[in-house]
C-alpha cells in the first residue's frame, strides 16, 4: 500500500513528512474565528491483503507503533437497553477502554509512531483534556517528551493525568484557541512535532481505526447508523475516514448514516449542517467539555462529510447528556463522561425515527472517571 496526503478542499496532493501539516494553498487563506482550512488527509492506494488488518491500512509501519495497547476495544451487546429500547442490534463500542481511557488515544499512538519513525524529538499539543492526557501517556510508552497547553478550566483529573506521565504540562488562562496560539508559537520558536487535533492529518487518520475495528467486529459488516458526539469535528471526521476507506478499497459496499451529537451549548457543526455554512461563532457552554468547542477545528471536513453522506446533527441539553451518563451506567455498568454520554443522549431523543431492526453502534468516547464534578452534578439533579 501507498500513502499520501491530499487536501480535503482543493485537492492538492503532498508527501506525508515531518513538517506537513495543512495545504499551502488552502491554509494561506485562514482567517479567524472560522475552522481550519486545508485540512490534509492520507490517501491509500494499491489493494491490501486480502487478510488484513487495521495496521495495513494505516501510513506506518506497525513496528514504529509504542509498546501499549490502544484500540482493540469492546463492542458492547448491551441486553437491557436492547429490551427496553426495543432494537435487538443496538451496540456500544467502548473507547473508554483505551490504555488513557478516550479515543483520543487512537490518533496519538498513530502521532507517536510517526515521530519514532521519524526521529522527532518532542510532540506538542494544545487540549482542553483528553487529547492532551491522551497524548503524555502515549508519549510516555514510547519515550518521546510532551509540551502540553492546557486550559486552566480542564477537569482536575485530566490535569493530574497529564502530570502522572511526566509531561510538561502548562496551564494557560483563557480558551483553548489560547492554548492552540500558544502551542503553535512554541514550535515556530523551538520546533517539535504538532499534534493539534485536525491540524496534523495523522489525528484524523488514527481515529479512523475505530470504524475499521466495528466493521471487523460485525462480521465484516456496516452498521446502519453510528452516533458520535461532536466538538471539533475531528473524532467524527475520523469514523467518516473509515467507512470511506473501506468503500474506495472494494472491502465494503456503503457508508453508514452517521449521526453527530452536539450539545445545545456547544453546536457550531449541527448549526452550519442546518444553514449551510458557518456562522460567526458563538460562547460554548456545556458540562462536556470534552465537546465544548467555540470555533470546531475540523469543522469544514466534518461538515463536507455530513452534507456528501447525507449524514444527520442531532443537538442535546446539558440535562439530557447527564440522564444519559446516569442511564448508561445503571443499565450497562459503563460509566462514560459526559461528552460520550452525549452520543447516548442523541439516540434516545431520536430513536423513534429509526427502524427496530436497524444496526445502530453508540461511540462511547471517554471515560466518567475523567469528570467525576460532571457526574455529581448530574446525581444531584435527580
């Protein structure tokens, strides 16, 4: 198999090297206050095995991969919540059980693979938790130091988290654009390899391995629908990847509808799915903060996706995304944040739109210990 990079938006094609990370022509055209443009992502061609694996359809080689065990993770058969919702081909695909306890940890084993390929010295990323967590504890298995930019406001846990592995952490008054600002200055100043979520192609690309795992996990089939929640666009950007790589290799014959969860305080994807484009951004506010996005990184991948695969935006309150964490973990034993929580909260609003005999898989990005304030509050309101 080969691997490239092309341009989500004009097409232009790059080699995948160290200092890639948007397209020339597209990102020269960023201005503020809107997504990311020339966003990059891998193109695979030539035909894989026909026994393969996930790590064939990805750009590195699987030795360069740390030695801990991301991916992998469990499609849950959930049977209470099969009975009482009356879909018999309801599932839950736990990324919570990742080695840091989110998804994110998919796209930094794919980050970190690279920089030990190519001998880069330090990664840096800015996070508003998980990614940054994600990113220390990756780093740690393969010893390459991290620079993390960490909002002030991040959930404690996340914090100590990033700590425990030993990265640089620094914490930054104000949003996580500041932070992102910052993370970028450092680089221009000191070098290192970004892992900005949607800024370098490599975060979309590792998280794509989850679609591939499901597909795996139903027989080689594809789901009907997949909730994801949704803040910056990149997770649900990187299940889009997924299905469309197996599609354009001939492994599969369709793309599920995918559906994006967004809380009502934080919903700039599901608003700009509804009119078209995006808008000036608005304050986010939301007890996910792992989805709390003003102004959506991915944003215009995630919503090209959308609109070519005629996928759906669903909206929740902050209410309904703590029922949701709370209804998960009484009738499953998974005791998800509240931003995976949010992909639950999504279908059951929407469940009566469904057929029963539908396929549907709910992503449970992260796991409830990370926000532990978060589900208090949501026990309190009961």
């Amino acid at each position: 198999m080969d691997f490239s990079y092309r341009c989500s938006q004009c097409g232009a094609e790059y080699e995948i090297t160290p200092d890639r990370l948007l397209c020339d022509r597209c990102s020269a055209e960023q201005t503020d206050d809107v997504p990311l443009r020339g966003i990059l992502e891998v193109v695979l061609s030539g035909r894989p095995p026909t026994d393969w694996t996930v790590a064939d359809l990805l750009p590195v080689e699987p030795q360069w991969f740390p030695p801990i065990p991301v991916g992998n993770t469990p499609l849950w058969e959930p049977e209470r919540l099969r009975r009482r919702s009356g879909f018999p081909r309801l599932f839950l695909k736990d990324d919570s059980c990742n080695p840091t306890g989110s998804l994110k940890d998919r796209a930094s084993y794919l980050v970190a693979a690279f920089a030990r390929r190519e001998g880069v010295e330090r990664i840096v990323v800015s996070s508003t938790g998980n990614a940054g967590s994600s990113m220390c504890g990756i780093g740690a298995a393969a010893g390459i130091p991290v620079r993390l930019y960490l909002p002030a406001s991040a959930p404690v846990a996340k914090l100590v988290q990033s700590q425990q592995y030993g990265a640089e952490v620094i914490r930054v008054e104000g949003t996580y654009d500041e932070a992102f600002a910052q993370s970028m200055r450092f680089i221009a100043e000191h070098g290192g390899l970004s892992r900005n979520t949607g800024h370098n192609p490599l975060t979309i690309e590792g998280k794509k391995t989850v679609s591939l795992e499901i597909f795996r996990q139903l027989a080689y089939a594809v789901p009907d629908y997949v909730f994801v929640s949704t803040g910056d666009g990149v997770i649900i950007s990187g299940v889009y990847k997924g299905f469309e790589d197996l599609v354009s290799l001939g492994i599969a014959d369709r793309m599920p509808t995918i559906i994006a969860v967004q809380a009502t305080g934080s919903a700039a994807i599901a608003t700009a799915l509804r009119d078209g484009a995006f808008a000036s951004p608005v304050p986010a506010h939301t007890v996910a903060d792992s989805i709390s996005v003003e102004v959506p990184s991915g944003g215009y991948f995630a919503l090209g996706r959308l609109q070519r695969h005629h996928g759906r935006a669903v909206t929740v309150t902050d209410e309904e995304i703590l029922a949701a964490q709370r209804d998960l973990a009484a009738h499953t034993g998974l005791f998800a944040e509240p931003a995976a929580a949010a992909a639950w909260a999504g279908f059951s609003a929407i469940q009566d739109e469904l057929p029963k005999d539908a396929s549907v898989v709910v992503l449970i990005t992260g796991n409830g210990l990370k926000d532990v304030d978060a589900a208090r509050k949501g026990l309190e309101s009961v």
